[in-house]
C-alpha cells in the first residue's frame, strides 16, 4: 500500500473549519483513501474514505485531488470533541491491514 | 446497532503469566483484525482473520502470542509467559464482507506487565 504524509501538529480555533492535508503521491489505481482518528485513550474511529470523487459525511468532508496525489480532509465546524490524532491511510481495495502512521495531533482551541 | 467490544477492559499481569484478550466483531463481519498500541508508538497489525480462511499471522511478534478465532464470530488473543514489553493497549477491528473494507475498531484493552 502507498505511503502518506502529513503534518504533525495542526492548531483549529473552535467553530472554525479545520483543513487536514495528506500527500500519497504513489498512490496506485485501485487504493482509496481512509482517514480515521483517534482520540486519547479510545480506538480509532473511521471518518470517512474516497477513491476518486469527493466524499461527505456527517462528520467530515473529503476532497481528493483529480491526480489523486494528496487529498484533505475537512472538519467544516471544529469542536473541542475533535481533538485527536487523526490519520490518513491508502489501502488497496481487498482485506488486509490497515498501515498507520504517525497521523497529525490536532488540537481544537476554545 | 453495538459495535465491537473488547474485554476486559484492563489487564494487569504479572510478567510470565499467560493472559487472555476477547474480541467481539460487529454481528455478520466476517473479517477480524488484531493490532497493539504501545506507549507513545503507532498502531502495529497483529493478526486477521477472514471468514474460513489460513488467517494473516504476519505481524505476531513471537511465538507466544498465538489467536484463534471461534465460530466466525468471537476471537481470543492469548500471550503466553508475558513480558513486561508486550505491555501495550490490544486493539481489535472488524469489517463487512460486502463494499471496501472498512474497519471499525473496539476500545481495546490495556495490558500491563509487571
């Protein structure tokens, strides 16, 4: 599966919306494009994935770009409860793990 | 609908005992995935099942840790003679047979060796 790569640490003022980018430029065909998070001392929580269109759900929104190199996921109204590690994973569209990495810690301020 | 529980939800062990982790999936999954979360490090795959078949054993770390998966439904992850490193949070996630598989995880259960 594809690597990705985001940054670390992101700040969001509460209310505002809060733009979480991820590059995976070796991306293949048949990969989508999961984001999860985890908030401290819970298991992950899937949000959202794509594989070419763009995607939106009640909790997020996800925009994928048409090369599909990177892709940013959209928490259109932060609250406190969004504070989380969140992660972006490529996986291929079959069963099989799903490869974290270090995810970017973001942390929603009043 | 419940999704997947895990229990217990702590474990406190003393180092060279034999410990016993209970994954139940979301009822008509058929895929189950283990993975571990040690302090401060990423989450690291384990084990998967899927339906009757060879499960993907290829991130257990040892041969002391072993799962089995009953039924098609609940599984067991058993860690024989404990070391105080496989301390860490024991993650399961399971997955419908039908559409991408995505996983849904439970709360996992937090192991400490002693």
């Amino acid at each position: 599966d594809a690597k990705t790569t985001q940054p670390p640490s992101m700040d969001c003022a509460e209310g505002r919306a809060a733009n979480l980018p991820c590059n995976h430029s070796t991306i293949s065909g048949n990969e989508y494009v999961y984001w999860y998070r985890q908030i401290h001392s819970q298991g992950p929580q899937y949000i959202i994935h794509g594989l070419k269109n763009n995607e939106t759900n009640e909790m997020a929104s996800l925009i994928i770009t048409e090369d599909r190199k990177s892709s940013t996921l959209i928490l259109p109204h932060a609250t406190l409860r969004d504070t989380a590690v969140y992660y972006c994973i490529v996986k291929a569209d079959s069963w099989g793990k799903l490869q974290f990495g270090a995810g970017t810690q973001v942390v929603v301020t009043p | 609908g419940a999704g997947v529980s895990q229990s217990p939800s702590n474990k406190v062990t003393e180092k060279g005992k034999d410990v016993e982790l209970r994954c139940d999936p979301i009822s008509g999954h058929t895929a189950l995935y283990w993975y571990r979360q040690s302090l401060g490090q990423g989450l690291e795959f384990l084990i998967y099942f899927q339906g009757n078949s060879a499960p993907d054993k290829s991130g257990l770390p040892s041969d002391r840790f072993s799962a089995e998966r009953t039924g098609g439904s609940v599984s067991t992850l058993t860690i024989q003679r404990t070391q105080q490193e496989d301390s860490a949070v024991y993650l399961c996630a399971s997955s419908s047979p039908y559409g991408t598989d995505t996983q849904y995880f439970g709360p996992g259960t937090r192991l400490t060796v002693l």
